[in-house]
C-alpha cells in the first residue's frame, strides 16, 4: 500500500489548487520565512507541550526537543522554497518527516490542531507584515499538503504493519475497512 511521494504531491496540487503563482509569491517572500520560522516553531512546540502525552513524547530523549525545533525551521523554511520546485526531493523529505511523526508516536491528533496553530499564527504575522492574501493562500495550501503527508504516513503504516502480520492482501484488509467502517 506504499503510496509515490511525487505522485501524492501531484495528485494534492490538483485537489488542492497549488498552483505556480503560488509557488512564485512562496519563493519570494523565502527569506521573510525564515525570519519567522522559529517563532512558529515555538508556537507549534508549545501548543504541543501542554498535552502531558505529547510533552513526554517530546521530552523522551535528551535534546530531542531542540532537534525537532531546529526541524521545523527547515521544514517551515523549505514550504517557500520548494527545495526542487516541490518535486520529488520535497514530496520525498514530506514523506520522510510523516513516517518519522509515526515512529515517535505523534498521530494526527496532535499534529493537526498543531498545524492549525501554526496557519493562525502565520495569519497574524502576514497581517502584522503586510503582506499578501494571495501569500496567506499559499501558505495555507503549502501547509495542508504537508499536513496530507503526516496523515497519510499514519494510516499506510498502520496499514503495511496489519498487512505484514496477518498476511492479508491489501483488496481483503481494504474490504474489512469499508465493511468496518460501514458498521460503526
């Protein structure tokens, strides 16, 4: 059930309506990003930081926290850039940091009020700044591709891991989901 990373990225500029204007004002206005992106940051991890699990999950480790700031400052930075023009280089780096979200144990509903957290304080910042609606409208979409890249790493995991142990084919567990689904 392995999704391509470029592929998905395609299929979510379509849906989404990213489109090269966006791309454009998100690359000029990279440095203005860059300024900003530690404070979001701060913003992300303290929002996260008042859920006990949550906080744990950051804490486990020495420095982790630190790494995971330093983490979303490139990763909030590469949402102006592209890295590749949001080709395969970025759809792959997406998809790394949504496996990387399941391995620590941040599921969607932590990183999705997360990330609105971030759109809302990006919002008072493009306000405070000056800048664009059309820029406002690009990072929102920018962020609910990336969003898209977390949430779809949770369930392929959890799908590839039931598929693995039980040795089920992917049409048989994707029967069981809407037989499942259909029932609750």
């Amino acid at each position: 059930m392995a999704i391509d990373p470029l592929a998905f990225i395609d299929t979510l500029e379509r849906r989404i309506g990213f489109t090269s204007e966006d791309k454009s004002i998100l690359k000029e206005n990279a440095e203005w990003g860059l300024e900003i992106a530690s404070e979001m940051a701060d913003h992300f991890y303290a929002y996260l930081g008042r859920d006990p699990e949550m906080n744990a999950i950051l804490h486990k480790t020495e420095g982790r926290i630190h790494r995971l700031h330093e983490t979303f400052i490139q990763w909030f930075h590469e949402m102006f850039t592209g890295m590749d023009d949001w080709g395969n280089s970025y759809a792959q780096r997406r998809w790394q940091i949504g496996i990387v979200h399941v391995q620590i144990g941040i599921g969607p509903q932590h990183v999705v009020p997360a990330m609105a957290v971030v759109v809302h304080e990006v919002g008072k910042k493009l306000k405070a700044n000056h800048k664009s609606e059309a820029l406002k409208e690009a990072l929102e979409r920018i962020c609910m591709i990336d969003l898209a890249f977390i949430e779809q790493a949770s369930v392929e995991v959890a799908a590839f891991a039931v598929l693995k142990e039980t040795g089920w084919s992917e049409a048989l567990f994707r029967r069981l989901i809407t037989h499942g689904a259909a029932t609750m």
